[in-house]
C-alpha cells in the first residue's frame, strides 16, 4: 500500500474535536497525522500529547518547531516524552523558522540560523540515544545535559524542512527525512529531490534511507475556476517571501522576473494589483485544487517526482471529507 499522511489545519476549538480528527485520520489508514508550528494558534506538543492519548496505531508528527523557540535540550525532552507515552510513534520535524516571527514578534534573538539547526540535530540526535553533553561552544550552551526519560524508539526519525539549495544538501547530509515546502510544484520537488540525493550520496550515506516527505495543500471543489481565482492574492504572499518567490518559481517552470512588479505592488497597495500576475496554471501547481479524482491525480504527480510520504493538509472544515475521499486504498 502506498504511504500516505494527513495534516491538522490550525483552528482546533476543543478535544472532542481533535479526538474525531485522530479517530478519522486512524480509521481510514493514514500512516501518520501531523501539527504544525503555527505561532499564537494552537501549541504543538499539547496538541501531539493529546493526540497520543486519542490514538492507538498512526504515527504522530510535528512539522516542524526550531532552534530559537524551544531549546535543543527542551526539544529532546519533549520528543522523548512523546515517543514514550505515545509507544514509539513520534516523528520529530526540525527547521529555522523566520526571523520576521521569532526575533521581530516574539523578540528571541535569531542567529546562524543553519549552524543553530546543524547543532540542534546533533545534540537532539545524541540525547535521544542517551548521550550526555556538555558543549561551551555554538549556539547553545549545555552543562552535563542528559536525559532521565528515553524514547521507545532506537532511532527516533528527525525530518529537516529544507526548500533552499544550502537547506536541501543540509537535509540529505544529516537527516532521517526532509519536509518540503508546502505550495511547492511538483517540478520543484524533482529539483529538490535530487539536491538530497545527490547530498546523501555525498556524505557516504545510503540516499534511498532519506524519508522525503512533502506537504500538499487540498482545496477540493467542483468549481476549480473561481477556487483558483481565489487563491491568487494568498499566492502573491507566497512569492513575496525573499528567495522563496525566486526558488518556486525557477524550478517550478514559471518566470520569475514577475517578482519586481509583483513586491512592488505588495509594498504600494498590499498586493492586489500583483495578482494579475498569478496565472491559474501558477496556482494549479500549487495546490491541490478540485473533485478528490484530480487531487488524487495530483498526489501521484508527486510521487512521480520523488515524494516518498505525501502528506495531505486540508483547512479544517473540509478535513473529513478529504481524508475520507483520498485516503489510500
């Protein structure tokens, strides 16, 4: 059976709702259910220890937490804590985060952003094997740091979010898996794909063993022309993020000279004469968008391109009926 996941969209009002979510997610045969670090939504490992307790076979995944806001040895506690009560089925989701949110928002210094991840793969690594560190040097400082509770499992997976060049060949270097960037194409994941391979075998390691995972957004419906309209001004935020934009767009086939013309019209009047910009066929390859035949179609053009696990990220109110409609048979 091929594998498959299914994403939880922020917006979570209560337990009896997140408990029908797992219940759903679990009955219909996904391998995994996910969180995402969404800053001033819900907190993620409340939701991951809830979800713990909800469920008795899926695996259990966070997509992803960061260096800045957790520290690596908070990290470590946490994932263990998971995998534990969880009987082995946690997943751990490592990236940088933005310093737009964590410095400018939250007012947490950000800085080295890639040697900060580096370092917190490597201590979490080691004290989830039951390592203990002391390091006067990086980042972070730890002082006789162990852990007291250990996970289930021998090796617990950490996925790195990578989208960037440096990011990707970091990911197929040192990670159990990669989490792609969610509105990616599909011609960028085989650009991306192949950066980690290339990466893997680089540094000695096996690159079949590196889990690439990629989150893919779900807007079904049956009038795929005005959803598509619809998306556009979300697009133009997308391609408004510094190298993002240029990345997406490169590799997924489509011109991006837009992006002057586009961020100057971000800058003079919020975007909205930038999203003539935005074709339909810029979106399409974006999104999912249309009746679960197409998404399903879509799904498989990601598994073409190299996606070992497609993880489905629905909004919350169409959250059953795409788990139910696209679940793997």
């Amino acid at each position: 059976m091929a594998r498959q996941g299914i994403v939880l969209y922020h917006g979570i009002e209560g337990g009896s709702e997140l408990r029908e979510y797992a219940a759903i997610a679990e009955d219909c045969g996904y391998e995994s259910l996910w969180v995402t670090e969404r800053y001033f939504h819900e907190e993620t490992f409340s939701l991951l220890g809830f979800l713990a307790a909800a469920t008795q076979r899926i695996k259990l995944g966070v997509g992803v937490v960061n260096p800045f806001t957790r520290s690596p040895a908070l990290t470590a506690m946490s994932a263990a804590t998971l995998d534990r009560i969880s009987g082995g089925r946690f997943l751990l989701g490592l990236g940088r985060s933005d310093r737009w949110v964590v410095q400018d928002r939250m007012g947490i210094p950000y800085r080295n952003p890639r040697a900060s991840l580096l370092e917190t793969v490597k201590t979490v690594r080691s004290l989830l094997s039951g390592g203990s560190i002391t390091s006067e040097e990086g980042q972070f400082r730890l002082n006789r740091v162990g852990l007291a509770t250990l996970p289930v499992q021998e090796t617990l997976p950490i996925y790195l979010a990578a989208i960037g060049p440096q990011a990707l060949k970091l990911a197929g270097a040192v990670a159990d898996g990669v989490l792609l960037n969610a509105y990616a194409p599909a011609s960028y994941v085989s650009y991306a794909v192949n950066e980690i391979r290339e990466s893997a075998r680089e540094t000695g390691r096996d690159p079949d063993e590196v889990d690439i995972a990629c989150m893919l957004v779900v807007r079904p419906t049956d009038d795929s022309k005005s959803m598509l309209a619809s998306l556009k001004p979300r697009v133009v935020r997308l391609l408004d993020e510094p190298h993002v934009g240029e990345i997406l767009l490169e590799k997924g086939g489509f011109d991006p000279s837009i992006l002057t013309a586009l961020r100057a019209s971000v800058r003079a009047d919020g975007g909205r004469d930038a999203v003539r910009l935005i074709s339909d066929e810029m979106v399409d390859s974006f999104y999912l968008v249309g009746p679960p035949e197409r998404c399903v179609e879509r799904v498989e053009e990601y598994r073409d391109a190299g996606v070992d696990l497609p993880l489905l990220l629905p909004r919350l109110e169409d959250y059953a009926a795409v788990a139910r409609s696209m679940a793997v048979t």
